[in-house]
C-alpha cells in the first residue's frame, strides 16, 4: 500500500488562502515539511510493493484534482520504506513507490514535470519497525506540499 503525505511549490512561492482551506479540507495538516496528510488519509503499499490498487488509484487521483483546482502547481513526491532489507533495495523501492504515485498523479493532475520524485528508502520512519503495524506505516509515499 502507498502512503500520502503532501508536497507543493505554487508559482508565487506562497500559499494562498484558497489554496490552504483546500488543504484543510483534504485532510492535510501543517508539518515542518510542508502540508501533509492526517494518517487516516494514508493509503500504505504493503511489503516489496511498489503498485497501487484502484481504490487507492482513485484516492491519489482525488486529492490531485483538488490541488489542481486549488491552483497548486508542483507537488513533491518522497518515497519511503520499512527496514527490511539493505539499504539500496529499500532505496531502490521507495524511488519505484514515488514513481508509481506520479503516475497515477500525471493522468488527470499534473504534467510529469511538475512532480519531482524523491526515494528515502528507510531513512526516516514515522513509527516503530520492531512491529508489523509499525512497518506498515513506514511503507508510504509522502506527498508533500512545500511552503517557500
């Protein structure tokens, strides 16, 4: 499964009112990395996969939209890992989890050159790899919208 976080650079560099209250709506909070999603919102790709159901293609496709029609531009893609494994087949698998989420992202919401895409692999867990529900969460994509 693939996790949402959210990531955004908008032409003027800032946030408009607009633009955050659409945030807000689609369950983004604001993070010291941008605006992210709350975890309820996350949509998590199991282990050593780097493919997205439909029903989380149509989640992914949603919150695109609503940044689109916000007038967000640019979004940030960082793709992470749990920490099964070495350290380049997880950053390996966090670049492939991001490239997937831009896909689905680029077929109704942004054009390819608007999406950068980042691997983290298992550099930056949110939770505890020492439990199963734990890795889950650290399998994820962070969609992030920046704040400049």
């Amino acid at each position: 499964m693939l996790s949402l976080a959210a990531c955004q650079a908008t032409t003027g560099g800032k946030l408009t009112a607009p633009q955050v209250e659409t945030l807000r709506q689609q369950g983004f909070q604001l993070t010291g990395s941008g605006w992210e999603l709350n975890l309820s919102e996350k949509v998590l790709f199991g282990l050593n996969e780097d493919t997205i159901s439909a029903d989380h293609q149509a989640i992914v496709q949603r919150i695109g939209m609503a940044l689109k029609d916000a007038g967000i531009e640019r979004v940030r893609l960082d793709g992470h890992t749990d920490d099964s494994g070495s350290a380049e087949y997880n950053q390996q698998l966090s670049v492939r989890r991001a490239q997937a989420v831009a896909r689905v992202l680029a077929e109704k919401a942004f054009p390819p050159a608007n999406i950068e895409v980042r691997g983290l692999g298992k550099s930056r867990p949110v939770a505890d790899n020492r439990t199963a529900a734990g890795r889950a969460e650290n399998r994820r994509v962070a969609i992030v919208v920046t704040v400049e």
